[in-house]
C-alpha cells in the first residue's frame, strides 16, 4: 500500500456542542428539544438538539423560522466563553494523544493517530477510548469518524451522528463514496450541484465514471480535485498549527438599536468574550477593529492600531467604544454590531502595562475568572454588569 494509505485518520466531532454545553448547567432540559440563540425573530439558530434537527431546525436558520417549527422548543442564550473554555480543554486532551491534532473548528479536529497505533492499539480501540474519555471527563457526547484520509474521516463522522463511530476500512474507501449523493462531496455547493445534476450526475460514483478529463473541461482544476475525491485520493496532511490571524464576535439585536447606551454596553460584552478567547489561546492583540451594520444593511468597519498589545476584556471594549463613538450622531439605527481583534501576537512579544492601578486590577480579575472557569466549566461567571441587561 502507498504511505498515505497506511494513515489512519480520525474526525472527532461533538454533537450538538453548544446544546451539549448548555445541558451540564440545565440537567433538567435533558430530553426536551433545546435551541442556542438568541431568542429575537431576525437572530439565527447556533445549536439545536437533535429531536430540533429532525423537525427541520439547523445552525443558521432564522430564529423565527426555528420557532414556527418547533414552538415548544427551550431557548438558551449562548455563552461562547464558555464553549471555548470546553473546546481549548477537549483540544488539549486530544493533543495528548497525538501531536498531529489539527483543529478546525470549536467543535471538530482531525488527529493523525498512525504514530501512537504501537502504543495506544489500533484506530478503533484509540477512537473508542477518545469518546468514553471525552464523555467521562467532561460529561460531553461525540461522534468519530475513521478512514485512511481527511475527506473519508469527515464524511463518516457524519454517519456517525449522534454519539457513535464509523469505520471506512482502507479497502471499502471507494465503496463508500460511490453510494453517496454528490451533494456530499467537499466544494460541492448548490451552484456545483446543480451543474453537476444537469449533466446526470447524481451520485458520487456517477461522478468517478464521468472521468477527470471530462470534469475538467466543465469545471477547469476543481473538476479534477472532485475526480480525485471521488476516487477517495486526498493526501493532505493533518496540520496541527492552524494560527488565527484574527477573531471576532458578533451580535444581532432584537430590534434596531438607537440608544448610545446599549450599544456601547453589548460592545462591552463582545470585548468580553474576545478577552476570553486571547486569553485562551495564549494571544494578545495590536489592533481592535468594529462592525457596524445599519437597519438598511450597509455595513461601516472601523479599526486602529493600538499603542501596545493586550489581552484585557476591559481594553478591548473600551477600545471598541472609542471607534463607536466616532460614528455619532447616527444616521440611522443599528440591526449588527461586531468586534475584531486582529494582528494577533504571542505574550512573548510583550504586553504592556498599564499605569492605571485600576486597570492592572482589572486584568488580574479576568485571569482568576479565567482559572476559576477552567477548573469549573460548567459555572458562569463574568462582569456583574452584565446580568440583566437586554435588548432594547
């Protein structure tokens, strides 16, 4: 067999994550169809629970038309630092396993465990260990995805929803992919899909009997990366160093928002929750960025660079501020506003400190509210100025 046919690749994937999360606070929603979002008609959905997804419900779908689906369904406000918090900690737990642990979202990563098979046992015991830690350890479900490449592995973690494992052994790899739609493929959107449909091609095995060449000529060099999919050839490597060059948070309001109160206190929270999400990661920022997006949808983006790096909650939403603010009076209310952090850095490079007392003070909290979540992540702390606050 060729080197990369001898890999073996997992997708380790959690379910209905956020959903997940939430339900460590809320034991009593267990079993009742549970929705993450803010409740507001023009907020969409980020998680649902699976008796939500079996009614239609789906990440990104308007909150309106989630509710019209599945009116009975408990609404629960995110509380992203407290999936990043689960999601650097399962990172992590999996890093023990094989350094070759490429995360490529809060909720999914890809391990090359070929190197630890000598000490740990074949895929199949590594994968089943990795879900009875993860379940044990942190109370939370996943589904695992086995197969000799990254493509294979992705796609049968798929099949393993909810809570389960799928093996696509080495020699079954094209079996498998010929018996799915097309619209399983990787680059196959709806605009692919529909191109693909009106030349007969519904399923993937259609699409490996159309050849390469002829792909090609419809759809240039990514009709010979799908021939190559289709064959189950992907030799791209797991890549454990993903940098971010940026992150950012955003928020959709209820309503359009005039009030300079409101605005600037939800810019509070988003700085917050970028605070976390440095803090986590390790990374400080040299340059805050806002997006502001107005009731008739044009959007403005305003940034600077800042004079030293932080990783301060506080700063960052002080900052973000300071950009809001260059954008009064108002023309006209605002439906979105976002934050970015950009221009990331390592603590190597040096935070500066603040000759504000009270600053100092304030960074020194976050890092203990930082530690306490850590070792508690199912406890929900942050500034008491934003406990009862709501859209208004």
């Amino acid at each position: 067999m060729a080197e990369h046919e001898q890999r073996a690749i997992l997708h380790v994937d959690m379910d209905a994550f956020f959903v997940s999360v939430e339900l460590l606070s809320h034991p009593e929603l267990i079993g009742q169809p549970v929705i993450v979002g803010y409740p507001g008609g023009r907020s969409v959905v980020l998680s649902a629970s699976y008796d939500c997804r079996a009614r239609g419900v789906h990440s990104a779908m308007p909150m309106n038309q989630a509710m019209a689906l599945m009116p009975e369904a408990v609404i629960i406000e995110p509380r992203h630092e407290q999936y990043y918090q689960f999601s650097r900690q399962i990172i992590g737990y999996l890093q023990s396993i094989t350094p070759l642990v490429e995360q490529v979202s809060v909720d999914e990563a890809f391990l090359d465990v070929t190197g630890s098979m000598r000490m740990l046992g074949g895929p199949v015991a590594i994968a089943k260990s990795i879900r009875e830690e993860i379940a044990s350890r942190f109370g939370l479900p996943s589904s695992v995805g086995i197969a000799k490449n990254k493509f294979v592995a992705k796609l049968a973690s798929s099949y393993a929803k909810p809570n389960g494992l799928t093996v696509v052994p080495p020699e079954r790899t094209v079996e498998f992919l010929h018996q799915l739609p097309v619209s399983k493929m990787w680059g196959v959107g709806k605009r692919t899909a529909q191109s693909l449909h009106s030349l007969g091609i519904d399923t993937v095995a259609q699409l490996a009997q159309m050849g390469e060449k002829r792909l090609a000529q419809h759809f240039g060099e990514h009709g010979r990366g799908l021939y190559l999919l289709a064959q189950g050839i992907d030799d791209r490597p797991v890549q454990p160093i993903r940098e971010e060059k940026s992150i950012s948070a955003e928020h959709t309001f209820s309503e359009d928002i005039w009030s300079p109160d409101i605005l600037e206190h939800e810019l509070l929270k988003l700085g917050h929750r970028l605070g976390q999400r440095l803090r986590a990661q390790d990374k400080s920022t040299r340059s805050i960025g806002i997006k502001v997006k107005y009731q008739d949808f044009s959007t403005v983006n305003r940034s600077r660079t800042l004079a030293a790096a932080t990783d301060s909650s506080s700063a960052i939403g002080k900052e973000a501020n300071l950009l809001l603010r260059h954008l009064f009076p108002l023309k006209q209310p605002i439906r979105l506003l976002g934050v970015k952090a950009e221009r990331l850095e390592s603590p190597q490079s040096g935070i500066q400190l603040s000759l504000d007392p009270m600053e100092e003070k304030t960074r020194d909290a976050e890092r203990v509210v930082d530690l306490i979540i850590q070792k508690f992540p199912q406890s929900s702390l942050g500034p008491a100025r934003f406990l009862d606050t709501k859209d208004k």
